[in-house]
C-alpha cells in the first residue's frame, strides 16, 4: 500500500514559498535536461525522459539505485545532519529531552572506537538467556521475549485495527522468521537465487565465527539453520497470496489458536508477547502455524538455540563492531543488493537517528526546515485530485448506480493526513545514552514494540500517523479509510528560485502521490474494504465481476514485462500497478482544468500534455542495479520504476496523442489491451 521514494541534493523548492523575483536568472529545466534524446518516446518512455540524467549520474557504489529518490533523501539527510550534530555538540542538554537524547544517539552512532570496543557485549546477556533455554516452555518464553526487544524469531506477531472491525485493535499473528524475508529465495532455481542461498549459508557460518563459534561447529551450525529456515518457507505463502485480505483473516478464540498448536499454551506466550489478556487473534496463515507447531517439538532444542542467536545477532548486526557490520553488510547489500561499499558512516548514523528517533527529529524539522503554508498545498492539490475522481466514478460505464453511490461514499470520507501530526507521540520513556549504540537501538526498539502492544484493549486513535514529516514517503491505510502524506512530498527537485509549473505539480504531487494513494482505497486489496475501514463487500456481484475482470488484465499485462532474466509477478505487483495507472490518469484530469493546461501555454517548447507526462516519468526516475532490480521483482510488491512509467502511460490514449505512439512501437498497446479502471 506504501511508496517509498527517496531523492538527492540538487536544486530543490519549496513549492509554496518562493516567488520569482525582478531578477530573473537562467533556468534549466529538469525535463529537458534528464531527457535523452537517442532513444524515441515510442519505443522507452522511461529512458527517453530521464536517460540523459542517468548518463550523467552514474549509481555511487555506495547505492543501490540512484535518481530523484536519492536527490531528496541525500537533502533529507543533510536536514537531519544538522539536527543531529548540532544536538551531539550540547552536551549539557537536559536529560531526557528530546535534544539530548536525539545528540546522544547520534554521538553513540559515530563513536566506532567505543562501538568496536563493546565487541558482541550489548547482546551478552541475551545470548545467555538463549543458552538457558533447556524445553519447549522456555523455548517459547524466550522466543516472545526476543520479539519485545526487536527480534522476529520464528513468526510474526503485531497489534493493529481488526480487518473485520476497524474500531478495535487486535492480535495478529503472520508468517515469518525467514532470514532470507521471502520464501521463494529458499526454492527458486534460477543460478541467481541459488547462488544466494550458497552465499547465505557461507554468511551465516562467517557471522557465527564472529561470535566466538569454531569453523567447524559454525559450519553445521549454518547448515541446520538454513534447514530451519526452509522448513519455515516451505510453509509460507507466495509474495502474491498474502494480498487476499479474506483470505490472510482467520479470527479464532486463543483456545482454538491452541488447538490448531496443541504444542504452544498461547496464553503464556502473549503474556511473554506484552499481552495480558486476549479475546480473540487473527491468524493470518493458520497452516504456518500448524507447521510451526511441529518444528517446535521435531527440531532438537540445540538447532532453535542457534537459530534464536543467529536471529539476534541478524536483527542487530548493523550496531555492532565492525567485523560483524561489514560481514552483515556484505551479503545484505553486496551480495542481494550490488552495493560495493558502505555509506558514509555519518550518512548511516544519520539514517538510524532518524529510524529510531523519528518522532523527536521531525518536531524540528517542522519547526526549522519547513515553511508555513506547506501543508495547505499539499491539501489543494489533494482535494482536486479527489475532485476529479468523483467525477470520473459518476462517468463509469460498467459500474452500475448502486456501487457508485458507494464508491463515492468510500471517496468522500478518505481522510487526509497532510504535513505533520497535530499530536506527536510520547517518548518520554526511552531512556538514551552515549554508552552503547546498539542499546541505544535497542532502547528504540523496546519503546517501539510496546507502544504497540499498548493499543491493545484501547479504542483505536484514528489521528495516529504511520510515518514522519521528514520520511519522503506516502500511504494509504484501508482500515482508516485514510491516505497519509508527509511534509517533505513538496520538495521538487531543480526548481531553486522558480515556482514549479502546474504540469509539475501535478505529475509528480498530484499524479504520482495524491493520486496513487486514493486509488490505493479502490485497488484489488483497498477495494475490499468499506468507507469505515472494515472488510465488507459493498460491490454488487455484477460489478466486482466487471471489476476483476478489469485488474485481470492489468496483471495479464505486467506479467509480459521482463528484467533481466525475471519476468514481473503482475498478481503481486497489481495493487501498485492499478495505483499508478489511476494516480497518473487522475493528475492528468486536475491539471486539465488548471490555467496552464486551458491556456495551452508551452514552456520550453513543450505543450501542456507533454510536460505532464514527462513530470510524471520524472516522479519515477530511479536508475537501479541489476541485483536491486532482481531483489524487487522477487521480494516487493511494487514494479520497477521503468514499468511505474512506461506500464501505465501505455494505457493513456491522451499520452499516445502528445508523443504520436504508433502501431508497431514497444510503447503501443492495441485498443483492446488497454486497461481502463477508475
């Protein structure tokens, strides 16, 4: 449901504040600029847009991709830099304000000789309380104590709205426990995946020696973890089937849970899980659990004790010393993600201050670094582009008037979350230090997992934000019927002095962010759920036929899409996919009815339609590596950026008129592929 997109440095504004002044200066415009021009619009939209930016940026070696991501993200961090050491320097501050716990944690971060000193200490006493583990009970214990300092051994377990009954929170237990995150890296057999898995076995060996493991006991050690593992795997669900939110929701009392796992007393473990008492869980993969159930007892005690310590020191690898980052970093981001060398070690600490202590970093960079009024433009742009969706629902010719009336409703009462919370958490109860990073991380963690297991037993708080101001990020959340789109969405990348024209604004604002996040509530998944936020068909047979028949297609159609030697999972990639063809289709109909458009005003010799369009292939310029590309397609249920363009534009009869595609082109689709939805 989420877009994560990060960008870079260059020349950035803020849309809502700058003004042109008498003194005019050269500009140059980005969508001509990133154009390359050797290759036709007809045949790679994505490259003939932004190619000429990529030739002349090639990806760092310290990146997996590179683009306007990365050109934001590179500002963000710079933003939250100056935060951070500016907090670092105040050694006086009051403990436990927010600057100095924000200063230590940064200080703790960039302190190496002390990280590399403490070694494999931060996590000793876990490691002990693992070693005790004697029988399934204490197996157990333990297993729901790591969960509570930021552990993921063996399931998943969370609270969060009820599917079914979005005004009560509810225990949630998933699939999980995968070093390697997604099942099929354990059983496809392409040369890639197959070389990753040798790769992870050889890594889990070199991070077991790490901890003081011999060669050869480290190396049975990797062996029956990655048995382990695939045993887990092999009773999970594909990428693809865990977006069926009927199917996912299993709700059952805790005394059918334990009979579903006559092995595990759940009522003991939530207890170790936070939770004091439960009414009900939702299981969303009852037959995990079910082998989960016989791992427990089939796998000797010894294999779930090394399992529980290679598990730890995986989730903490990062804080430690620098044998154990470099070797986590090795595979993780060599090996899976192409990434030749680490980040700048400021830019890591950086990036973690801000992962853990975001909820402290973004009340300054409110108050520092984002202008007042930005938060009314981003509600403009929002309220046109649903604006422009009520009309285009009342225009549908196969939906029938009954659904519309609800789709309508359903539109009407998504809820905006613009700019920044009203209310921000509190976090009064972390304690931070410059003693140890990785406690430091830890502290986070701890907070972190109990302020959600608080919910539990609470009436749902519809006002919570899932994200920061600072996160260039944006979300829909079914279950509040609610799109959230953080503060920093309004910087636009080399606009510096000028006011970015409305075919910008709505390309890449409205477009590719407010327009993707509603279509989110009417996707495949959204569409499941009623304005409320509750699992409930409110389609008429008839239509959600129709409806299907019509996401049928768009997954027909991404299916054919190749990388390399992988070819796009259209069902795990449709939601995004039916998201990006309904945000580009919706900022195309806000920015009709705009000046510039009704004017036909052409500005650096493009007319309106073909700005748009290229502001939109702009919103996803993203030049990746080829393991990057590999890792998405097979772990992400978002597609490639050059199928985020090229995939939706090629259903756009008015994208076809501005760039004259014609029969016979790559970029040309027949009539009768061409995937209209919303």
């Amino acid at each position: 449901m989420k877009i994560i997109r990060k960008i870079a440095t260059v020349t950035l504004i803020i849309i809502n504040l700058v003004s042109c002044t008498k003194k005019e200066t050269t500009f140059i415009d980005p969508l001509i600029t990133n154009r390359d021009t050797t290759i036709s619009p007809s045949e790679d939209f994505f490259h003939y847009a932004n190619g000429g930016w990529f030739n002349q940026h090639p990806i760092p070696t310290s990146e997996r991709s590179n683009g306007i991501f990365r050109m934001i993200q590179d500002t963000i961090n710079n933003q939250i830099k100056s935060i951070c050491e500016t907090s670092a320097k105040e050694t006086s501050a009051e403990k436990g304000s927010n600057k100095q716990k924000i200063g230590d944690f940064y200080a703790s971060a960039m302190d190496t000789v002390a990280i590399d000193k403490a070694g494999i200490t931060p996590l000793k006493s876990k490691f002990a309380r693992i070693e005790a583990i004697t029988d399934v009970p204490s197996l157990l214990k333990t297993i729901g104590y790591l969960h509570t300092i930021g552990s993921g051994a063996a399931f998943s377990f969370y609270v969060s709205q009820d599917d079914k009954l979005s005004s009560k929170n509810a225990v949630k237990f998933m699939q999980g426990g995968l070093g390697l995150r997604q099942r099929d890296y354990y059983f496809n057999t392409d040369a890639e995946t197959v070389n990753i898995r040798a790769e992870y076995v050889k890594h889990i060996q070199a991070m077991m020696q790490l901890l003081g493991v011999n060669p050869s006991e480290a190396s049975q050690n990797a062996t029956s973890i990655m048995k382990l593992e695939t045993d887990l795997a092999k009773a999970s669900r594909k990428l693809e089937a865990l977006r069926d939110p009927v199917k996912n929701y299993n709700k059952m009392s805790v005394l059918q849970f334990k009979a579903l796992t006559p092995n595990i007393d759940w009522n003991i473990t939530l207890k170790d899980l936070g939770i004091a008492k439960a009414d009900s869980v939702i299981v969303g993969q009852p037959e995990f659990y079910k082998a989960l159930n016989t791992y427990i007892k089939s796998y000797p005690i010894a294999d779930w004790k090394t399992y529980l310590k290679w598990d730890l020191v995986n989730t903490y690898a990062s804080y430690l010393n620098a044998a154990i980052e470099n070797q986590n970093f090795k595979f993780y981001s060599t090996v899976m993600g192409g990434v030749k060398k680490q980040k700048p070690r400021w830019k890591r600490s950086v990036e973690q201050t801000d992962g853990s202590l975001g909820e402290l970093i973004g009340q300054v960079y409110v108050k520092d670094y984002l202008p007042a009024g930005s938060k009314e433009k981003l509600l403009e742009i929002g309220n046109n582009i649903r604006d422009v969706y009520a009309e285009h629902i009342k225009k549908l010719d196969w939906m029938s008037a009954e659904t519309k009336v609800k789709a309508l409703n359903k539109l009407s009462k998504i809820v905006m979350k613009v700019g920044y919370p009203d209310k921000w958490k509190d976090m009064s109860s972390v304690v931070i230090d410059r003693n140890s990073y990785c406690q430091n991380v830890m502290a986070a963690n701890v907070w972190a997992y109990q302020y959600m297991t608080s919910k539990y037993g609470k009436p749902v708080d519809r006002t919570e934000w899932s994200m920061y101001p600072q996160t260039y990020n944006a979300y829909y959340n079914p279950s509040n019927n609610e799109i959230c789109v953080p503060a920093c969405n309004i910087l636009v990348p080399g606009f510096e002095g000028k006011l970015p024209d409305d075919a910008i604004l709505y390309g890449i604002i409205g477009g590719s962010t407010f327009g993707h996040e509603i279509t989110h509530g009417f996707d495949d998944e959204g569409s499941q759920y009623d304005e409320k936020g509750n699992l409930n068909n409110w389609w008429t047979a008839e239509d959600l036929k129709k409806f299907k028949t019509k996401t049928g297609l768009i997954v027909s159609q991404f299916n054919k899409y190749k990388v390399g030697n992988k070819n796009i999972n259209g069902s795990a990639t449709q939601g995004e996919n039916i998201a990006d063809l309904g945000g580009v289709i919706m900022g195309y109909e806000a920015f009709k009815k705009t000046k510039q458009y009704t004017a036909k005003e052409m500005i650096s010799k493009l007319n309106p339609d073909q700005r748009y369009f290229l502001a939109y292939g702009y919103a996803w310029m993203v030049n990746s590596n080829k393991e990057a590309l590999s890792q998405q397609i097979m772990s992400d249920v978002h597609s490639p950026p050059q199928y985020r363009i090229n995939g939706p534009l090629s259903n756009v009869s008015e994208f076809y008129k501005a760039f004259n595609i014609k029969p016979g082109s790559k970029m040309y689709q027949p009539d009768s592929l061409r995937v209209e939805i919303w």
